[in-house]
C-alpha cells in the first residue's frame, strides 16, 4: 500500500518530521499521527508527500471503481428517471451512457479524497476507464440479482442469519476455523460465477439444525438456511469481533 511505502520514506529519511511537514506544508500533528499511530490521511496529503520523495501516485483500480459505483448510487438516489427502468429497477445502460459521456465524472456529494480519485479517473485512457465503469456498475446488479434469487426479503434473512448464527456459535474452534475456509472458497467462486456469468446468484444451502425422526420413524434433516458466501463471511466476521450483523441494505447481499 502506497501509505505503508511512504512511512518507509519517512522513517529512512535524513530530515526531521517537522522539516518533512514544513516542507510539504502538511500540520506536523496530521503527519505524527500518520507515521506513528498509523492513521489513514487525506489523498492530497498523499500526493503531496508522493511529490516530496519523487513517488509516483497510482489509484488501484479497486478503489476507482468504488468510487465511480458510489457516484452512479448518487445519480440513482437522486430520483433520476431516466436511471430507472419502470419497474423500479436500475437502469444500467442508461448510467453507462450517461457517464461514458461525460467529460469529467460528476462528482456531488462527494468528500475530497473521492473527488480526488475521481480527477484520477478522468485522466485514464478511454478504454481503461469504460473498463472500470462496467466494473462499477457492474455492483449494481444486485437489485436484479436478488429479485432473480428466492426473492428472499430482508426480513427472512435475518431470521437465516440469526439460524446460523446460533448454530456457529455452538461449532468447537477448530469446526468453525474449518467452516472459514469453505466459506472462502466458496467466495471465490462466487467471484469467479460473477467474472463469467455476470451473475449474483450464488448460494450456499447450511443445515443448522441435528436429523430427526418424523411419527413414520424417517429421518427429516433439521432447518436449513439459504445464504451468499459473501454474506456469511462478513457475519462470521462481526461475530468474531463480538458484533451483531445485519445487511443494511441490498448491496450488503453480494458486494
């Protein structure tokens, strides 16, 4: 990460912090607070230190993307019809159009440092940038997505969360260490289900509950519960870290 390179540069440079801030013009305490409590800084702050120590400044394409996805989730809360299908839907192809045309990408709403990716953005060559638009927007599918699954509501899922919750909180360390990583696994091929077939609809099927015997004496498995592998690991996530979970919205499902 360009943060951790430019600690390095800090901490073998010859000046002094305060000779560094002055030079840059950066407030020393925000530099301090960088170098020794490893807080996150502003992207121009970045790029004023990238300059001081002769660092070229590249965005990933992760982050670009985040920020072109956030922007076309502004063009849609906006109430723009014509980002609308008539059933309420996202209309992609009209965003894409939209902003493949314009010259810079809107940027309401936006703090500094989105804005400021989203300069970098606008530098890009045309096909690297139609590139991470089709990735960006790509995301939005979800609302189609979860229509096109079990059409599960909100609500049903969080009753499957809470299922699968009490049945991983009853899992020995090593069983749910064994769980993680067929959860991830299963993730990357969610992943890979999405590279190929533009495609959410990727679910894994959990039994929570122990067999047991219905009054004809057969064997009926216990409750079952219908997730995403991208859903599950962020709860075991929040578990872990002693949290609740719960989606907040629809992109929480797949992204």
């Amino acid at each position: 990460m360009i943060e951790d390179t430019l600690r390095k540069h800090i901490g073998r440079s010859k000046e002094s912090l305060n000779a560094i801030a002055k030079a840059t013009s950066i407030d020393y305490g925000t530099l301090y607070r960088f170098v020794h409590e490893k807080r996150n800084i502003q992207v121009h702050i970045v790029q004023k230190l990238c300059s001081y120590f002769g660092l070229e400044l590249k965005y990933t394409d992760s982050r670009i993307v985040a920020a072109v996805r956030r922007v076309a989730q502004s063009l849609v809360a906006r109430s723009r019809k014509d980002f609308k299908h008539r059933n309420g839907r996202i209309n992609e192809d009209a965003l894409h159009q939209f902003l493949i045309s314009q010259e810079r990408l809107p940027a309401f709403g936006a703090d500094e440092n989105e804005r400021e990716v989203a300069g970098y953005y606008d530098t890009l060559a045309a096909d690297h940038k139609a590139r991470l638009l089709r990735d960006a927007l790509a995301g939005l599918a979800a609302g189609n997505a979860f229509n096109q699954m079990s059409v599960k509501c909100i609500s049903e899922i969080d009753r499957d969360l809470q299922e699968f919750k009490n049945a991983y909180q009853q899992l020995e360390d090593d069983e749910k260490d064994l769980l993680e990583r067929w959860v991830s696994k299963a993730e990357e091929l969610q992943r890979e289900e999405y590279k190929l077939q533009r495609s959410h609809c990727f679910i894994i099927k959990v039994s929570v509950g122990h067999s047991y015997c219905d009054e004809n004496g057969e064997e009926v498995d216990g409750n079952r519960v219908t997730l995403t592998p991208i859903l599950m690991r962020k709860a075991i996530n929040a578990w872990k870290g002693g949290k609740e979970f719960a989606p907040k919205n629809i992109f929480d499902l797949f992204t």
